[in-house]
C-alpha cells in the first residue's frame, strides 16, 4: 500500500498538474491526498486523473466559505473509500488495504490554534474504532521544538493541544525518512523551516502493516514537500544472529547445562578459549532452549485451550479432588506461558524503565514493531547515486562492498624510501 499526500497550495496552472503527474507517475500510489487545490472539482478534468492510473471521480470536503480543500483520490480498480466524517479540515473515509477494512483520515489544520481545537475534537472521536487508523495531513502544528527552524515565537500551548490529542487518540507517529523539515516559506532572509506534515497509525495500524514507513519527498513547485506512506512485509532475514535471552537463567535446568559445556577444556590463549567456548556453546545452547520454551505463543493457546476443557467438565460434573489438582495445575502452565510472553517481549522492546510488576505485553509488542520499522534498511545509495531499493540488490551490494574492502590489495616496495632509513646506531 502506498499513500501520498500533498499539500499542492494550487492545482489550477499547468505547471501544478505537471509536477503532479510526474510525483504520480514515479510513485504510483493506491490513494492520492491533495490539499488546498484552490480550485473547484469541476474545473480538473477527469480524464486527466484517469490518464495517470487514477479513478476520475475525486472525493472532496465541503466548506462554507469556498471551494474544497482536501481531495481523495484512488487507484484505478480498487473499491471506491466511504466517507465517514467530514469537517472543513479533515475527511474521514474507510477503505480496503490489503483485503483489510481500514480507516484514513486525511488533514489540512487551520491556521488558528482555536479552530485547530475542533479538528482535534473531531480525531479524538475516531480514536475508538477498532479497525487500522492511518491519520496524515498538514497539521499546522508540531510536536516538539526541534521540529522549527528559524525565527518565530515558538507556541508552546499549540504544541500541548496537538500532543494532548496525540496521546487521547493513541496515536504513534510512523518513522520517517528523507528531508527531516516538510514546510519552509523560501526565503532568503528569515527563512523558517518546520515539520508540519507528517502521518500517525493506531495501534490496530502496527499490528496489521508492522512494515509502515513514512518518506518525506522533493518538492520544487509548493511550499510543502509530499510524503509517501508505504506498508511492505519486512522478509525476515534467513540468517537470524543468535541472541540470548534473560529468562533463561531462571530455567532451573540452565546452570548445570552450561557448567557441562563450559567444563570441557579448551587449550590456548585466555581469551582464545572463552571465544572458542563461548562459540561451542552457542549451538546446543539454541536447541536447549527450542526444547525448555517452546513456541511461546503456541504455548499460551494450547495451555489456555487446556485450563478452559477442565473448567467447563467442572461446570458440567462438579468439583473434585482430582479436577481441583488439574485447574491448579492448568493455571500454572498458563501463568508461566503468560509470564514467558513478557518477559519476552520486554526484552525485544528493550525498556528498562517499565517495573517489572506491570503487565504491559501489547506496549512492548507495539514498541518492538516500530523499532524494527525505523531501523529497516529500505533504500541505500552507492557510490555512483544509483538508489537500490530490492532487498536482494541491497544484500549483493553490501556483501561486494565488504568484500572488496577487506581483499587484500596489491603490495609493492619502494627501496629508496628503504634506503633513506639510517641503520639502527645512527639512531638517537
């Protein structure tokens, strides 16, 4: 899935539909988000969003004092989005990505902090649905103080309403890429820069397109830059590193497994055989561990499945000794299955911070994904500009270039430089 939006600041001249065509034809995106086209609907011909892949109809938001100022496009081919909610400085609409019922709701925020206030109302209202929420506009409006260049009053109280609808909403900006600022006013003297365009997923958005990422564009014709938003599969690599987890320690069997492997001698230097040991361990270790924790999600469901099978024959039998041993039994294997998850995935996530008391196995499971998505390597360039964006090139080219840095390379002496070097008791 790929979704563009633009604030085009005018599409009535030529020039405006030539960069358009252009960004649409390179791109080729599943959903087109313009902003302040500046121009009614009727005055674009339809055939012209139908010559680069586009369905001629286009979905706009009324205002009462002008023409609309957000169009939604789609693809040629895919079903046509409903409108859900619309407003002066948003629409709503729901659409089909990947077979999957989403919603998208395209933004261009006023000016005005006030009127800003009842966009905010309006996102806030979405925030319940259950279904992926992808939100991307111009917000007119930033997050943080990085986030401007240049001279200006910084608006502290802009930045708590937007942040304050942020966190309401349970939104989590997608990673982004490219140019960092997305709006400058192009001036030579007192030039300003900011982050005003940006794009936000729900948490329903992470778990279905974990692959989502967000690439400011170039722009040389409007104010603002556009910017894609792409979900694609991360293929997960076949030569996974092997890393230790915590929890293993606590496995009573874990001590006196690695004291048999550690106890085998290694003749060499001290650090030559804690490497060779540490690499003999490596192996059985994994397999050891394959068979101690099995698959941790598999595990919950078939311990669930279990625990749930012996309440219902107490349900319908009544309790006994032997059916009261077995629920207790049961609710171990599932609270330590539970417990594993967690301790799993806070150790993928990586935050130290949260107390261990705490059970917050979806935080850690969303904080995990977006890292995966902003350390993925999606595009690199080499040494002659030729982006490479497959991901088998991307692999041929960093194994050539590794490759090609380590050979050894061509030695030759120089007996004069040699020559030049006074014998060891001329020395001083």
């Amino acid at each position: 899935m790929k979704c563009v939006y633009w604030n085009i600041r005018g599409l009535g001249n030529d020039r405006a539909r030539a960069h358009l065509r252009l960004l649409v034809n390179e791109i080729k995106p599943d959903f087109l988000c313009l902003a302040e086209p500046k121009i009614p609907v009727e005055r674009c011909p339809s055939r012209y969003f139908s010559r680069i892949g586009l369905h001629p109809n286009v979905i706009a938001n009324r205002r009462e004092d002008g023409a609309a100022n957000l169009w939604f496009l789609w693809r040629e081919g895919l079903p046509e989005p409903v409108v859900i909610l619309s407003s002066s400085q948003h629409m709503t609409l729901q659409v089909k990505i990947q077979g999957v019922k989403s919603f998208v709701s395209v933004v261009h925020a006023s000016c005005l902090r006030a009127v800003r206030r009842d966009l905010w109302c309006d996102l806030a209202s979405v925030a319940g649905v259950a279904c992926p929420w992808l939100v991307i506009g111009d917000f007119n409006a930033y997050l943080y103080a990085s986030e401007k260049r240049g001279p200006g009053h910084f608006n502290q109280g802009s930045v708590e309403d937007f942040t304050a609808m942020v966190d309401l909403a349970s939104l989590t900006p997608i990673p982004s890429s490219g140019k960092k600022f997305t709006w400058s006013n192009n001036r030579r003297i007192g030039n300003v820069q900011a982050v005003l365009d940006r794009s936000f997923g729900n948490d329903a958005w992470w778990q279905q397109f974990e692959g989502c990422s967000q690439r400011v564009l170039v722009s040389g014709y409007s104010d603002h830059s556009p910017i894609l938003v792409s979900c694609e599969n991360l293929p997960r690599p076949p030569n996974v590193p092997f890393r230790f987890q915590r929890f293993w320690t606590k496995h009573d069997d874990f001590r006196s497994f690695v004291k048999d492997s550690w106890g085998e001698p290694v003749k060499g230097s001290p650090l030559f055989v804690v490497t060779k040991k540490l690499k003999r361990l490596k192996g059985p270790l994994r397999a050891w561990a394959r068979g101690a924790f099995p698959h941790i999600d598999h595990e919950i469901s078939r311990t669930k499945d279990h625990l749930h099978s012996i309440q219902k024959t107490i349900e319908e039998d009544g309790y006994s000794d032997a059916l009261f041993d077995s629920e207790v039994s049961a609710k171990l294997s599932y609270n330590k299955a539970v417990e594993l998850q967690e301790k799993l995935w806070k150790e993928k996530a990586r935050d130290k911070w949260v107390k261990h008391s705490d059970r917050r196995t979806k935080y850690f499971h969303l904080s995990t994904k977006i890292r995966r998505a902003l350390n993925a390597i999606r595009e690199i360039k080499r040494d002659d500009g030729v982006s490479l964006k497959e991901t088998s090139s991307i692999a041929d080219y960093f194994v050539s270039h590794f490759e090609s840095f380590y050979k050894r390379g061509t030695v030759s002496s120089n007996a004069d430089l040699i020559a030049d070097i006074p014998p060891p008791d001329h020395c001083i």
